[in-house]
C-alpha cells in the first residue's frame, strides 16, 4: 500500500471510556475481524495480554490494522490509567489524529483533560466520541458542553444519539441525514 495510504489514528480516553470497545467494533465494521470479543470475556484483538485479561484492561498500546475505503488505517488502542502514560505518549509521536473517547455518563474526567493536553502538544487533530450512551446518566449534550468549556473549542456533532440510557436506540448521521437505530445499526 503507498505510503500516503496509510493513517494512524490513536484511541485516547480516560481509564474506562471504552476505548477497547470502540477498536474491536471499528475492526468488526471494516471486516478485519469476524466477530466482537469483550473486554468482559477477555477475548479482544487488543488486550491479548494475560495481566491485560486478568485486570480487564489495557496495559500496553495496540497497533490494530484494518482497511477501510481503500485506506489502511493503524488503530492505536492506548492504556487509559495513568500508570501507563507512557504508552499514550508513544501512540501520540507515531498518529496522525486521535480519537479522544469520553464516557457519556461521567463526562470529561481528570485523564480526559490529560490526553487532551497531550494532543495539543503533538498538535493532533482530533475528534471526541461521546461513548456509553446506554448506560445510566448518559447525557450526550452536558458531555458536548463540557468538552467545549474544558478545552475552549467548537464542538460539532456529526450524530446526535436516538435516546438515552435504556431507551438508547441508535444515532442519527448529520451529515447524511439518516437514522441507524437497533442492534445492527440498520438504516431507517
């Protein structure tokens, strides 16, 4: 593949937002991978290690490949806990943008703050994936806000959630104006 093909694309949150989630489901969707693994069950591409299975957490960066629209993509599914700074620092020298991933239910926390400064050193563009959407106390619009009060910047929603909580039931794709609701994402 040329060179000029290729992205990186580093996977950043604070300790639990989801971020191995969220790489499993983008390697389902491009078809690098058959199936979802969970973090519960210990069975996902990236956290492979046994100290990674037993915490239920990622320890180490992993560098998932997949192909989407004739691009390869490097997904870099960084450690959350600052203990393991230090491989979020490395994924940030070697990205091209991050995805900065907060928990819709606990808004913009203390290592949220802390990647994103990160980024802002290595001067990443960057998007923010409001995550959780189904759990309790999920509020879309408060994390927006809060993102765009913590760090000074225009937020631009390109999906706005369908509910919240239980009664999350999909997203609405701003930019192509169509709604993609249950457990398939289906059109609507």
């Amino acid at each position: 593949m040329k060179p000029e093909l290729i992205r990186n694309v580093a996977l950043i949150s604070h300790g639990g937002a989801g971020k191995t989630s969220l790489s499993e489901a983008l390697l389902y969707d491009s078809g690098a991978i058959k199936r979802l693994g969970k973090v519960e069950e210990g069975n996902t591409v990236s956290d492979y290690d046994p100290e990674e299975i037993r915490r239920r957490m990622s320890v180490n960066t992993s560098i998932l490949p997949c192909e989407w629209r004739g691009c390869k993509i490097n997904i870099l599914d960084t450690p959350g806990y600052m203990d393991f700074v230090g491989e979020v620092l490395g994924a940030l020298r070697v990205c091209d943008a991050a995805i900065v991933v907060v928990d819709a239910s606990a808004g913009v926390e203390v290592g949220t703050e802390m990647v994103w400064s990160y980024a802002d050193e290595r001067q990443l563009p960057r998007f923010v994936f409001v995550n959780k959407m189904d759990r309790e106390n999920a509020d879309f619009l408060r994390v927006v806000g809060e993102v765009a009060e913590k760090f000074g910047v225009n937020v631009i929603p390109l999906q706005l959630p369908l509910g919240s909580q239980a009664a999350f039931s999909g997203v609405v794709d701003l930019i192509r104006m169509k709604a993609y609701v249950g457990p398939e994402a289906k059109e609507e």
